[in-house]
C-alpha cells in the first residue's frame, strides 16, 4: 500500500526494481553490519518514485559470505 500511494504498480514491477537497485547508489549506507549470514547494509532516505515525491525509505541488501552480490532483503518506509 505504501510504495502504491508513490505510484509504484504491479503492472510496472521493472520501475520499482530499478528504483529499489538504485536506492543504495544514491542515499548513505547507514549501518553495515557483519555476522554468519554475511554483511549486511541498511541505506536510508529518497527512492526514486512515479509520481516524482520521493519518499524516504529504508533497504536492507546482504552480500553472503564468499558472494560478492547484494540481495534485497526488505525496503519499508523510513521513521
């Protein structure tokens, strides 16, 4: 409901995969943090969305241990 109220669609899934990938390049990482899982790394603030408002949003990636690839492991709206 959040990121629809930002114009993010499930008819157009490729805009909010390519926003959420960006998401990290374009805010600070906040919070990295290291463990038997991997690392993990929390970027917070604007993603880039369809109605152009641009809300503050936290994602979380994890790179596992010997990869060298993020994976999205949740984004939800910041604080």
């Amino acid at each position: 409901m959040f990121f629809r109220a930002f114009g993010f669609s499930g008819d157009r899934l490729d805009v909010m995969i390519a926003a959420l990938i960006a998401h990290p390049d374009l805010n600070p990482v906040e919070q990295v943090r290291t463990d038997q899982w991997g690392t993990r790394y929390v970027a917070r603030c604007n993603v880039e969305s369809p109605d152009g408002r641009n809300p503050c949003i936290l994602t979380v990636w994890i790179v596992p241990p010997g990869q060298v690839d993020a994976t999205l492991v949740t984004a939800y709206p910041a604080d």
